[in-house]
C-alpha cells in the first residue's frame, strides 16, 4: 500500500507532541541524540514499506520500527522540555518489539517468501552463511535436499535448476535445496539429471528443520556408502 511508509512518520511526528506544549528547557544534548535517532529510524521503517514480502510482514515490520522512533522521539521530546517520563512512555517500545516478532512469525509461516535465488552454484561457506535462514524457513515449510555425487560442471547444473531451487558445491558434488516442491519432484529432477550428465550416487532428504550441518552429514554419509 502506498500509504504504509506515512505510518512511521506519524508516530515520530506524535512522539513529538510534548515539543508543542512546552518550551525546550531540558537536556539538549541527550534530547537531540534521541530526536536524531528516532529521525534515521522513521526512514528506515519507511523504506521497509517496500521490502518485497508479503504485505502483513510489511505491516509488521514498518510498525514495529515505527513505533520503537515513536519511543526515541517522546524520550527526546520529554528530556528536550525537562519531563520525567511516565512508565506509559516506554510502552512504544514493547509493542514494536512484538510487532517485529510477529513480523518473523508472520514471514517464516507456510506463505513465508522464498529465499532470493543465487546467480551462481555457491560454495559451502554460501551455505553455510545461509544455515540460520534456511534452518527457519524449514521450520515452516519443508524443503527438499538432493546431494548429487557428480563431476558435472556448475553451470550445467545451473541450467537445471527451477524457480526457488538453490545449488551449493559439496564433497565430491552438489546440494540442492528444493523450496517448492516434493520428494517425488526431486525424483523427477534425478531421473533429468541422470540423462545428462553421469551421476556416481545421490541422497534425497525432506528437511522439516533442526541443524543443517547434521543433515548435511547424513546425506554425505549416504553419498559415501553408495559409492
């Protein structure tokens, strides 16, 4: 919605309401270090209104970031006028801490968005960068792993890949990481990969979360033993 990036600049603009009762008489220095910081963090919520996800985790997030500004901007305006702080005050910051933690619930759910594609096969420090991303999102919606034992080069591998899939280089081969789809898709994509290029052994693994570096190893161990 167009309108999503207002909403972290209305929240600054009423945390800033105590500056338009009263005169700045109070600590200008922590006051203006808190009105600059809340500035910088309305803008970064704003351009969350674009961040391509779903638009509730959109919501979430913009929410969230805005009114923990909304927070720094009352703290500044009140220590600007030389206002203690009622224990209301600091209730901006609890609900933007839950509105970002449901924007983690609402993004890693079963509609949660895919992980960008990559423009090439990474590497295993690629993978294992990604392990906290992948190991969420696996919580959520299952994903397929394939470990091919293959000399095939990785821009063959590349070509075969569909939308959503992610190619990593492994011992002795590759893994691919199926987000959309099912077991009996990777055998269909093994049985493709078996007319073009010669596959020495191969393990497939519907993945529903825990620690990739452990599923990781028993896919290896599989791969070895075939061989």
């Amino acid at each position: 919605m167009r309108w999503l990036f207002l909403i972290p600049w209305m929240l600054f603009l009423l945390g800033l309401l105590p500056l338009g009762l009263q005169e700045p008489v109070g600590d200008l220095g922590q006051g203006s270090g808190l009105l600059l910081a809340a500035f910088l963090l309305s803008g970064v919520a704003s351009l969350y209104s674009r961040f391509p996800v779903a638009f509730s985790v959109q919501t979430a997030l913009v929410l969230g970031l805005g009114l923990l500004a909304f927070q720094l901007a009352l703290e500044s305006a009140l220590r600007l006028t030389g206002l203690t702080p009622p224990p209301y005050a600091y209730l901006g910051g609890v609900l933007g801490a839950l509105a970002l933690g449901l924007g983690f619930f609402l993004g890693t759910g079963r509609e949660a968005p895919l992980l960008p594609p990559l423009s090439r096969v990474g590497t295993r420090e690629d993978l294992l960068r990604m392990a906290g991303a992948l190991e969420g999102l696996a919580l959520r919606r299952p994903l397929v792993l394939v470990y091919l034992g293959t000399s095939a080069s990785p821009e063959a591998i590349l070509r075969e890949l569909r939308r959503g899939d992610l190619a990593f280089q492994a011992k002795g081969g590759y893994l691919l990481v199926l987000q959309v789809g099912r077991p009996e898709d990777a055998m269909g994509l093994l049985r493709r990969l078996r007319e073009r290029f010669p596959l020495s052994a191969y393990a497939v693994e519907r993945w529903q979360g825990g620690s990739l570096e452990r599923v990781l190893g028993r896919l290896e161990a599989e791969v070895l033993l075939q061989g």
